[in-house]
C-alpha cells in the first residue's frame, strides 16, 4: 500500500509558527512519525509540503494510479481553494482531511472546508498525534475498501 502525505502553506515553520495553537513540533517530525506510522502497518508513505496552490494540486492530480490514499493538511487552502477540491474529487482516491487545531474554535472562516466534502474522512485537534492517527485511520479506511 503507497501513501501520500500532503502539507499545505506554512506548515514548514511549524516549530516556531504559533506555538500556543500548532504545538512546537517541526514537519520533520509530523512527517518521521506519519512514516514510522505507515510502516508498522505495512504501507510506504511519501510526503510533499508546498506553499504553492498549484504545486499541491498537481500533486493530487498525478496521484491517481500511483497512491492508495491520501492524507492532506490543506492548511490555509481548505478555506479557499476549489482548485485542490476539484484535484481530490478527479483523484478518486480516500483522502483524509487532517488538522493540526481544531479549526472550529477558531476564526468563523476556519469552520468553512472546501476539502472536507471530497474527503472521506477528516481529522483535527489533536496536534502531532493526529499525523499518526490519520494514517492509521486512512489504512484503516483502504483496507475496508473505501472510494
Ligand atoms: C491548519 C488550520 C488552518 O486553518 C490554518 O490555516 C493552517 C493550519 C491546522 O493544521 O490546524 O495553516 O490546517
């Protein structure tokens, strides 16, 4: 089983990027423990962070035929972009929406996700833990036979 891990913009600074919300965990470290996570259940997992729209979309638009499943934290992208909606709605691949906080006690215009109707499932809330827990949740979902 092939996944893909997908950061959207900023999620590089993690570490020094608002740490009372993010935590001070760095990407590194979200990605290595995504990776050990696939591992122990058998799955390889490649990851991609980008702050450019376009650069995540094409992304998901070569994934189809190549991945199983996808675990994407939009980031600032899942309140604005149809682009990357339409890319995991053409991808026909499980993809789980994954969140650092838990947006909804943020900012209203964090409540909204263009993502999350293209998704088979979503996450948030849970800081680092949550990169091993949609991992472990989208093999999960693969492996039931999830679309
Ligand atoms: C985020 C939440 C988004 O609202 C925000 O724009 C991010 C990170 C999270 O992981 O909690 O950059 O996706």
């Amino acid at each position: 089983m092939k996944l893909l891990l997908l950061n959207g913009p900023n999620l590089r600074l993690l570490g020094t990027r608002e740490p009372g919300i993010y935590g001070r965990f760095t990407l590194a470290d979200a990605e290595a423990l995504a990776r050990e996570t696939a591992a122990r259940l058998g799955a390889e997992l490649d990851c991609f962070q980008s702050d450019v729209e376009g650069e995540l979309v094409s992304k998901v638009g070569a994934a189809r035929g190549v991945y199983d499943g996808i675990v994407i934290n939009p980031a600032a992208y899942t309140h604005t972009s149809v682009a990357l909606r339409d890319a995991l709605a053409a991808a026909e691949l499980p993809a789980v929406e994954l969140h650092i906080s838990n947006t909804h006690r943020r900012e209203a215009f964090r409540h909204v996700s263009y993502t999350a109707p293209v998704c088979v499932a979503q996450l948030m809330g849970f800081g680092l833990t949550g990169y091993a827990l949609a991992v472990e949740g989208l093999v999960a979902l693969i492996q039931g036979g999830a679309r």
